[in-house]
C-alpha cells in the first residue's frame, strides 16, 4: 500500500537499493542500465514540482537520469507491448483450443501473490506470461551484452517502478538466470526522485531526451498498462485484430477506462462473443473471484491489478492529496496514447525485430516460453488466517 515506502512509525520499512546503484554507476567498469515502468512518468513530475500533476515527464526524467549517469535508458513500456504479444496469442490458444479460462492477467506481481496466497486453485487460470519487468529483464540480459559491448557481468540492470511488490518480484529465483538475476536492483519513483533531489537538479529546467534505442520504443498500447483497463486494453487491441483479421478495427476500449470498482463488457468479434471484466484493489478481486467460483460469474479474460487505480497509484508512487489524482495520472497515460502514432502493441516494428533476432521469431516460440513465461507457486500452506504474524515469519524462512 501507499505506506510501504514512508511509514511514519518505520514499522514497515521497503529496502532501498539507492546505495548500490550509485556504487554501479561509480564503478568504471559497469554499465548501468535503467528501464522505467509506465506509471512512473505520471508521477514523478508531483514529487519533482514544477509540473502539472499527471504530467507526463518521461522525456526531461530521461535527461534527468543520464546527468545521474545511467548510460542507457529503456521504456518497460517496449516490453509492455512484447507481453501483449505473448499475452493475447496465449489468450486465443486458450479460446481456441478450449484451454483454461477465464484467463487472468500476470503483470501485477501483488495480485499474483495474492492468488498463489488465497486461491491456489486458480494459478492454472493465470496467464503464464511474465511481467513487462521480468520480460524487459530477459531482453536486457539477452540481447544487451553484444548490443551495447559489455561483458555480461558488468552490466547492471535497475528497474524504476511504482510499486514496492515489483521489489519482491525482482528477487524471486525463478527470474535469473546463470545465477545472475534478470533485474538487478529496483528503485521506485520516490526513490529515483530522491536520487534526482539529491544532486539539486531542477528537472523541469532541463531539455527534454528520448528513451534509448532499441528498447525504448513503445506503442500507445504499451503506455497505458499502467491505469487500471489498460492491459485489457491493450490486449483487445492486439486480440480483437487477429480474430477479425481486420487492421482497421478499432482501438479505443473505453468500457475498460475510469475507476468503477468493476468494469466488464461483452464484445461481438467475427461472430465470437468475447466476456471481458477488470477489476482493480484486492478487495474487488477477491469479490469477483468468489463469483467465477461459485458460477455466478462468468468471463473469458480479466485483467486483475492490485492497487486501486492500477500502477498510477501504486505503493512507490507520490502520496498525494488530490481526491482525484488517480485519474489525472491515468489521463496522462491516455493523452500520451493519443498523440502516438502507433497504438497497437503488434505494430511495434522494434518488438518484432527482438523477436527475429532473439526469441524464435514469433511469440509461443519455444524460446519465447523459456524466456519470456513463468510458472507460479502454491502458498497457501504460509496462510494461517488465526496467526498472520506467524505466516510473515514463515515466510521469511522461505
Ligand atoms: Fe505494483 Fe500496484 Fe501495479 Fe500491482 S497494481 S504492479 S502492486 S503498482
């Protein structure tokens, strides 16, 4: 939650990673790498001031954070766009070949546990696609090293993201690979805020910079995972084209949009019926669970985020004190889409191209499944619904 970063008691206190990324950036011999998550570019400006809240700043932080002294700075939002090729292509399988559904989304590390937790019975349901981070992760450590001259040990991979579980997520063994992990360290946007502060650089004089190449480019499509609906969004996108066998079909999902506590829609593609539901906060999940469950509701694909308002208002973002400041950090992300020239995830020429070159060329590969999917863990022998202090402490052991 909001507290995780600033609890006032320090009772719960997020490990920063702010020291060693320094120490990386200081050793002549790494190469610091940063990707920076959707949601981060609507927020930072409110911590940073002198921008419009929901402003998007991603192009001053870029220089921002290349006078920090990140010699590279990526878009998660070009692995946003690869998990909707892996993420909608496991979705029509599953539709086609009558696999398990409703197919739930995988992107939100906090949700995911929430169901490796709660409701173990439903990890088949999960997508098997990793996140836009772990994905980002596998693409930088694969293609990285030659790309950009670096022996693999050298270089560093830093996440900065709005939220605390992304920490957690980074960490888990599963995401690594040669005993290295994929994501090295994660900040969240306060703490590249406090990175920024902490040298004095007034961030809203600075001219503005564009994401590095190749992995910095993204579609309107990526951008928007970070509100709430804009998975499911940017899923539709990609899902209903590929069914209609229709460039021209449209791209605006407006049913997905805004903060309802559950927002669903039942879509006529090519004669298919597709039931579509997104839901956002534990609270809600856990409600709409307990309906598919009983039979009482029933969906093909739902996209599930932990945080009211998705990754907006996520644990590592700016606490405001706006009651709307959820929407305007969304609008933000949705005005950005807009002024894209390319909205679909699957006319992402780079994605593509990272494809060819790296991952079996298209997405189902089998090296798309090695790299790019995951599998999930029952945990629910770590919930004691009558001791929740001995369950963390369980877990701690793990
Ligand atoms: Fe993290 Fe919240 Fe986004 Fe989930 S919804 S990925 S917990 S910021």
């Amino acid at each position: 939650g909001q507290c995780a970063q600033v609890c006032p008691t320090g009772a719960i206190v997020a490990k920063s990673n702010i020291d060693q990324v320094w120490d990386a950036i200081y050793d002549p011999d790494k190469i610091v790498i940063a990707q920076v998550a959707p949601a981060v570019r609507v927020g930072l400006g409110e911590k940073l001031g002198g921008f419009a809240m929901g402003e998007n700043v991603a192009r001053k932080m870029v220089t921002a954070m290349k006078i920090l002294g990140f010699d590279e700075v990526y878009d998660t939002c070009f692995a946003a766009d690869m998990t909707i090729f892996e993420e909608a292509t496991e979705f029509l399988d599953r539709l086609e070949n009558n696999g398990v559904l409703p197919m739930f989304t995988s992107c939100c590390p906090g949700w995911v546990k929430f169901a490796e937790t709660y409701y173990p019975e439903l990890l088949p349901n999960i997508s098997t696609t990793r996140s836009p981070q772990a994905i980002f992760g596998s693409i930088a450590r694969k293609t990285l090293p030659a790309k950009l001259g670096v022996k693999p040990e050298n270089l560093v991979v830093v996440s900065i993201m709005p939220c605390t579980a992304k920490k957690y997520e980074a960490q888990l063994p599963k995401f690594s690979q040669d005993g290295r992990p994929d994501v090295d360290y994660v900040l969240t946007t306060n703490e590249l805020a406090q990175m920024i502060q902490s040298m004095g650089i007034q961030t809203n004089e600075l001219e503005p910079s564009a994401f590095d190449m190749p992995l910095g480019f993204s579609t309107g499509g990526g951008v928007i995972f970070g509100a709430t609906g804009g998975v499911m969004e940017a899923a539709l996108r990609f899902a209903v084209e590929k069914v209609s066998g229709n460039p021209m079909s449209p791209i605006d999902f407006k049913e997905t949009r805004g903060l309802a506590p559950r927002k669903e829609a039942t879509l006529e593609v090519a004669g298919k019926k597709l039931r579509i539901a997104v839901v956002h906060g534990l609270a809600n999940a856990r409600k709409l669970v307990e309906e598919v469950k009983a039979g009482k509701a029933a969906y093909d694909f739902v996209e599930v985020m932990a945080c009211p308002g998705g990754c907006v208002a996520g644990g590592g973002q700016p606490i405001s004190h706006d009651k709307d400041f959820r929407t305007k950090r969304a609008a933000g992300l949705y005005d950005t889409d807009k002024g894209r020239q390319v909205q679909k995830p699957q006319d992402n020429y780079w994605v593509d191209k990272c494809y060819a070159e790296s991952f079996g060329g298209r997405p189902g590969s089998h090296e798309a499944h090695t790299r790019l999917h995951t599998h999930y863990q029952n945990r629910s022998q770590l919930f004691d619904a009558k001791s929740p202090i001995l369950r963390s402490k369980k877990e701690d052991a793990l």
